[in-house]
C-alpha cells in the first residue's frame, strides 16, 4: 500500500455514523475519531502500584507483554502477607478512537470526496477536516487487500496471495493468517484497546467457515474482540449468513420482506457496541473495522 497525503492538518473530529450512508463509502478510510496528540513512548503508570485499580501503557517492544514481576509479600500467616495485583494495559493518554472503513468493488475515484459522481457527503465533511490520500494501491482481489490492510504486510506473508475460497497448500496461497502476523486488532487490544470487527470477513478460510471452527481465524481469533458480519465473499443483504461472533444469527426472521437490511442492521450494530463500550469506560478508546458489503455483487441496496 502506497499512499501520498495530499492535506497537512492532522485534526479529524466527530464520532459519524450514518445510518442510511454508511454503506456507500467508496474508498478505504482510516480515521481517527477523538482528538489528541501522538503519545509519548514513555510509560505511563496511574494509580497505586499493586492495587486492583492500577494502570500501565507498554513500550510496545513485545506483544503481547510479558508478565510483570509479583510485588507483594507472602508470608506463613495471610496477616503478614501483601497483596499485588498487577497493573491493567491501557493505551496512552489522549489515545484516539479508530474507525477503519473498506468498501468492496467501489474504486478510489467513485466518490464525490476525490472528484467522483457518487454523492458522499459524510466522507466530503470528514476529509475537509482530516487528510485526504491521493495515491492508493491494492491488489486488486478482494481477500488479498483485506489481508494486507489489517496487517500492514504483503498479502502473500499473510497467506493471501488468492482469495479465500481459492487457497492452495502453498506458502502464500493457504489463506491462513500466521500468529507471527498480528493484525491491528491484535495489537490495538494488547494495547488496551475495545476493538471489533463489523461486516464482511473474507479472511477466514473457507474450510474452516463452519459453527464446528477451528476460529483461530476467524475476526475474534484475531484480535478483534466482538464481530458482527458474514463470513465470505459476498451475501444477500436483506436475508445474510449471518454472524455474532461465532454464533449464527437471523435478526430479519420475522419482519416483513424488504424491511430489514444489512446496511442498516450494521450501522444499528455499531452504534450500540461504541454506545456500551464507552458507558462503561468512557476513557477507553475503541477500534472499529467496518467493511459493508452492498456494492459487492448481489448488489441489493436499501
């Protein structure tokens, strides 16, 4: 991936979800949703060290980090012990929220943000407000770019050298992603990041597709702690094969035809899972990869 950046402030801002757009983004978008300067490297510890509620950034030299040394005391008797939890990961202060968004089958110049005829005008706001990326390269497959983008790797590292459902058992080609190559949900976790995963999966390998796993690779046993999406190259979109994590899912039985789509049914996702994540912790940042699938063949829109 090779990409020329065209603006030179660094302010992105605004947590957007459009309900009814968010589908129709035709461009790969990192943004950084919640404002904040780069972090110092230097590690940051709050609270009491060896209380429950004690907290730590990591220097990121190994992922995931390596068990702190116990600093309590223990004795014979429990009076004259001392207990030490150990402190909980978290990301540096001012750590922004990521949303992560890929759109199949739409090109770099079909929106309206880069010149394109297609009316995008949440990406217009945003872009006028971040950076715009004036070169961009992918593979031209669909699996092989996801592979490559979720791990900053060439997709033939990464075993992708050919989509999914056409792996071979060669290196580069069985489409399994190796533990050596974590992908940047991994590493945002171990970092203390919520992270999640919403949409298309075409990095699971089709032989293990199934309810019976293995789901070592599939998006939850890749670092991305909640999915909900399809499993696949493409879907229906008002009737999908459809996934909470690993556990099939049929959220338009029931409704009437045509009432229910997955475009919608995504940005509804979405929108409660950063909603409970940041009632929780309102301090915890969030990573989220949303890969809509509508302008993928079978094209059904809402």
């Amino acid at each position: 991936m090779n990409i020329h950046q065209e603006a030179t402030s660094m302010r992105v801002s605004g947590m957007i979800f459009p309900r009814r757009r968010i589908g129709w983004l035709g461009l790969i978008l990192l943004v950084g949703l919640g404002l904040g300067r780069a972090a110092s490297a230097a590690v940051q510890v709050t609270g009491v060290p060896g209380s429950p509620s004690a907290t730590t950034t990591i220097p990121g030299h190994q992922l995931p980090p390596p068990a702190p040394t116990f600093g309590g005391v223990i004795k014979d008797g429990a009076l004259q012990s001392k207990p030490w939890w150990p402190p909980a990961v978290v990301p540096p202060k001012g750590a922004p929220n990521v949303l992560l968004i890929m759109t199949d089958d739409a090109g770099f110049g079909v929106p309206s943000t880069f010149g394109g005829v297609i009316p995008t005008p949440t990406m217009d706001r945003i872009a006028n407000e971040g950076l715009r990326y004036n070169r961009m390269f992918s593979t031209s497959l669909c699996s092989p770019t996801r592979a490559a983008l979720i791990t900053g790797r060439n997709h033939h590292s990464v075993g992708f050298g050919v989509i999914s459902e056409q792996s071979t058992g060669f290196p580069g080609y069985n489409s399994i992603i190796g533990a050596d190559n974590a992908t940047i949900g991994r590493i945002l976790l171990d970092n203390g990041y919520n992270t999640s995963w919403f949409g298309k999966d075409h990095n699971t390998p089709a032989f293990q597709a199934s309810q019976s796993g293995p789901f070592t690779q599939w998006p939850t046993g890749m670092g991305f702690e909640y999915f909900y999406g399809f499993v696949g190259g493409d879907a229906n979109q008002w009737e999908p094969n459809l996934f909470r994590n690993t556990t099939q899912i049929y959220p338009f039985l029931g409704t009437e035809p045509g009432t229910w789509n997955l475009i919608t049914g995504m940005a509804d996702e979405a929108i409660d899972w950063a909603t409970r994540m940041h009632q929780s912790d309102p301090y915890k940042p969030i990573f989220i990869k949303y890969a809509p699938g509508a302008t993928h063949a079978p094209h059904h829109p809402t």
